[in-house]
C-alpha cells in the first residue's frame, strides 16, 4: 500500500466563494521509487486531476438527459490555476514498488474541504466545492453561530 499525506494553502474570496489552491504539499511513500522523477510527474498530474474533481467537475442533469455536452458547461482544471505543487517521495528501499500517482487524487477533496473550513470556518460536505456551495456553507455557519 501506498502512504501519502497532502497539504494545500488555500485563498478564499468571501464574497464569491470562489477559492483558489496556491500551494499543494504531498509527501508519499510508495515503496522501491524505480523513477523519481517520472514519480513525481504522476504525484503532480494526479494533485491535478484531483483539484478538478474537488473544485469545479461535476456532470449536469436536465430531465435524465446529460446537460454537459462540451468543455463550455464542464469545468476542468485549467492550468492557469494549477498551484505550486512540492512533491516528497518517502523511500522504503524493503518494500516492493506500489501505486504511484492514484493516491494522490483520493484526499484532494478532503484536504481542499479542510483548507476552506480553516479559512472561513464553514464545512464543506459535496464536491465540487464550487463558489456557490462555498457561500452556502459559509451563511450555514454564520447563522449557526448566531443561533448559538
């Protein structure tokens, strides 16, 4: 098994929601590194790909039929927004080769998730964390404090 633990700085515009990623942290251990530097290619494709499912990728449905039918509706990672991204590759020279870039997706929704509830104190539960579910949760938590 592969281990990896993420960091992301986020900003976040209070205002619209929208956030911007400014810097991605990952240490990963996948054992033997045959090739670090096509590992940490993949590491830093997959952040990629990650950061598009946790902040702007989400198939549109209008009466069953699929409403996304070009990139216009469908909003991908762009790399005029890709952040600095550091890779560290853990090494365990005793454990055979594993999964390189894979785990690397998975916690991007949760990290990015965490970030934002650092910045503004608003959970955020559904992906994509678009501006509009970010202000949601923000006026969640704001009138929840009130009520308090």
């Amino acid at each position: 098994g592969t281990y990896v633990a993420h960091m992301v700085e986020v900003e976040v515009d209070k205002r619209s929601g929208h956030v911007q990623v400014k810097r991605v942290v990952c240490a990963q251990d996948m054992g033997l590194v045959i090739n670090p530097q096509g590992a940490k290619l993949q590491i830093e494709g997959c952040i990629t790909m990650g950061l598009g499912y946790a902040l702007s990728e989400e198939i549109h449905f209008n009466g069953g039929e699929i409403f996304d039918l070009n990139f216009y509706t469908y909003k991908m990672t762009s790399f005029s927004w890709v952040p600095k991204i550091e890779t560290v590759l853990v090494e365990s020279e005793d454990i055979d080769p594993q999964g390189g870039g894979e785990p690397a997706i998975i916690c991007m929704g949760a990290v990015v998730a965490n970030a934002i509830c650092d910045a503004t104190e608003a959970r955020l539960f559904q992906l994509p964390m678009t501006p509009q579910r970010v202000k949601e949760a923000m006026t969640r938590e704001k009138h929840a404090v009130l009520t308090s």
